[in-house]
C-alpha cells in the first residue's frame, strides 16, 4: 500500500473483521484492489481508532486541516509509517 493510499484512506474503507483495505483508484495504475494487513496493523489501528476523533471520515488527518500528508506529520504516537510497515510485513 501506498504512503498517498493510506493517507485518502477513509474509515468506511477499512474492515477490521476480515483485516482488509479496499482501495477503489491506486495512485500508480488507476485501478481498484485489495490490501490485507497483519495482526500487528491491526493491533496498531484498533489503538488509533481509540484515540481519532469520530467526527473525522479520513483515517488519518491533521489537526486543523481535512487532510495529513507524509511530509508534514507531526510524529504522534502511531505514525502512518508504522502501520505502513505492518501492512507490508
């Protein structure tokens, strides 16, 4: 999975039951797909679902703004990095 995918990742887009993510347009071919995540991203988004506020569509966001992009993260406590390693593990 993609930085720029995970970041537009929207929380009707991930199912934890079944340890997925849909992607419907991949930055780099256009197409739609799936992503299957391991036990340890799971682990990881379930304690960032704790903690996110449930207003927000994006799985990931900035304070202040609708979007978070990679360059400007400002290193919380579980970073897109981190669960971008978890997914390609």
């Amino acid at each position: 999975m993609r930085i720029g995918e995970l970041l537009s990742t929207k929380i009707i887009d991930v199912d934890l039951k079944e340890r997925k993510v849909l992607i419907f347009e991949g930055e780099k071919n256009c197409l739609g797909r799936v992503v299957y995540f391991s036990n340890d991203a799971q682990d990881a988004l379930n304690a960032w679902l704790k903690k996110k506020a449930p207003d927000k569509e994006l799985l990931f966001y900035a304070q202040g703004r609708n979007t978070f992009t990679y360059s400007g993260a400002p290193n919380p406590s579980l970073p897109p990095k981190r669960i971008k390693h978890c997914l390609i593990k």
